[in-house]
C-alpha cells in the first residue's frame, strides 16, 4: 500500500473490508440461525457482496495494481465454494413433448390490493400462465381472485386460511392427484403443501413451499426510514423461524415414498442455511439449466433469488426460465424434467 495515494488506500480499506464480510458469508450456510441470528442476517447481502467484490476486482486491474488479487481470490473461493451467482450458459437438452414442466409463483394475491397500478393485473397473470402451459402450476400468496379462472387445470388441491380474505397456497395439476397434504407451521399462515400425482407409470410428490416472510419492503425509500434496530431484530427472528419451519419440513420430506420436486418461495437467498438443509442432495434447477442472475424477486439494487425449483437426482432437468413480467413482486420460474 505504500505506493497508493491516499484515495486509493481508503478504497483499498473498503475493499478488504467488504471481501472479508464476503469471506465470512461463505460459511453461513453451515450454521444454524437459532445460534447465529445476527451473522444470518448477512446472506442477504451476499448477491450486493459479490457484485461489489467484482466492481473493486475491476478497478484494481484497470489500474493495473496487485491488490486486485484479493476481491479475485474470495470471489474464486466463493465460485468453488457456493457456486456462481451468475449463469453464464444453460442446458443444451432440448425439452420434449414428454417432459413434465412445472412452474413456481408468488401471485401476492393477484394483485388484490392494488399494488401495481395497473388494471387487470390478475387476468394478465392467468393470461400468462395460460400461454406458458405448464403442467403443475405452484402458487404462493394464491387467493380465489372472483376474476381468476384457472379451470383450464384438471386437479387442483389448495391450503387457505384468513377470515376477511382467504389466502395461501395452491396446486394445480393437469395430472391426477391422488394424495394432498399439508405440513403445517405453527403460529403463522405461512405453511408447505404437496400433491402425489400420477405421470404414466410414475407416482411423484410436489412440495410447494412457502417460508416465513421477512416483511422488507423492496421500496428502497421506504426503507430508510425504517428503524435500523427493529428491522433487524425482525430480520433475526425471522430467520429463526424459517429454520424450525425447514426442520418440520425436512422431517416430513424425508418421509416422502416417492421420488421428488421441490418448488417455492423461501424469503431467503442461495446462500443461506435454509436453502442448504431443504435442497439436501437434491438439484437446483437453476444452476443446472438456468441463464442470467435468475433473479426472482423485484429488489432494485441487485439482483436476489429467493425462489426455487429443486428435483431428485432421477430427474434429468431440461430447461429453466425466469420470466421478468411485473404483475407480482416476484417473478415466475418455470423448469422442465425428463425422468429417468
């Protein structure tokens, strides 16, 4: 550092402090929130990290100085470690007339409330979802909208609760169902449902999960004025709810007698502790066969993916798309299998 003006050494400071913050964020997903709430709260931030990590990487070789190395040997160890945030190809497997396509959506109760100031906002969701096709629809926040029609799905099985206005979460299937369920969270109307449906010969369980929100508005303005020490002591106990909901969830999962998919909002990052425990050996259709950030969730600063699609080994995946339409504050994904 002896040969940096002083600018540059202050840049220099910022930046090992933001590569050791990244550094220490690579761990989190092996301790449980119940023991470090506090250090929990980080794996939201890591997406905003590394991102930053890359910018100081950038400035450092434009300059052409040696401390370039260190942003490019923690987001090297972050690559090998956690995997990258970003997909630079997807599968080359080509989706088939067979296949079994699933998509996954936060619906924030189509819109009820007026969030997005548009009209028909909930008919355009169902337009879309129409023209996409799938053959098991996942809905989160799903709410009996008096415009929805989703008949156009053989086989439904929903879970709602709420007294003024019904809300929850749904399956729909154009395959029969014949066993539903659900694994019920205590003290919030948060909860995970499934289906067993029956493809050809093969009997597969659907698991829609939905995790304890963490209630942050991605209205960055509103934001600042919320209080630093309220926000996250709410972030902290909400992360401890998720992990025991993931407990209940896990225990129930591994019950399953069928081979497996896994779909859901999880109000939590790639980089966290519940996403680790939930997907287990399972396989992150994203990372398979996705492109992009794959962002899935309408945070303005950087790109965040909260929502997830994850499959048995047995499960060949084919193709995944994160489609950017604003009808939600979440963005539908869609994967399709071939199974084995």
């Amino acid at each position: 550092m002896k040969n940096l003006k002083l600018i540059d050494k202050i840049i220099y400071v910022v930046n090992a402090l933001v590569a050791t913050m990244l550094l220490l964020s690579y761990f989190l997903p092996f301790f449980p929130p119940k023991t470090f709430a506090i250090l929990s709260v980080l794996s939201l931030g890591v997406p905003f990290l590394i991102l930053t990590n890359v910018i100081f990487f950038i400035y450092w070789l434009i300059k052409v100085k040696k401390q370039l190395i260190l942003s490019l040997i923690v987001l090297i160890i972050g690559y090998f470690t956690l995997g990258s945030l970003y997909k630079f190809s997807s599968s080359d497997v080509e989706p088939g007339a067979t296949d079994l396509s699933i998509m996954n959506y936060n619906v924030r109760l189509f819109n009820l409330y007026e969030w997005i100031p548009e009209k028909d906002v909930e008919t355009k969701m169902i337009d879309f979802i129409k023209a996409k096709s799938p053959d098991v629809l996942s809905l989160q926040e799903y709410h009996p909208h008096k415009n929805i029609d989703l008949s156009f799905f053989k086989y439904k099985f929903e879970k709602l609760s709420g007294k003024k206005v019904k809300y929850g979460q749904a399956i729909f299937s154009q395959y029969p169902i014949i066993n539903s369920g659900s694994v019920e969270f205590p003290e919030t109307s948060n909860n995970a449902i499934f289906v067993d449906i029956v493809k050809d010969q093969d009997t597969l369980r659907v698991y829609n999960v939905h995790l304890q929100s963490l209630r942050i508005d991605a209205n960055v303005e509103k934001l600042k004025h919320e209080d630093s020490d309220r926000l996250l002591q709410r972030v902290e106990q909400t992360f401890k709810m998720q992990q025991f909901q993931a407990e209940l969830f896990i225990k129930h999962k591994k019950a399953s007698p069928y081979k497996m998919i896994i779909c859901g909002d999880f109000n939590n990052t790639a980089f966290s502790y519940v996403y680790k425990e939930i997907k287990g050996n399972l396989k992150d259709a994203f990372k398979v066969a996705g492109n992009g950030f794959g962002r899935t969730y309408d945070f303005k600063f950087f790109p965040v993916r909260i929502d997830f699609i994850f499959a048995n080994k047995e499960f060949e995946i084919t193709d995944f798309k994160t489609f950017d339409n604003r009808y939600s504050d979440h963005y539908p994904i869609f994967a399709t299998f071939k199974l084995h």
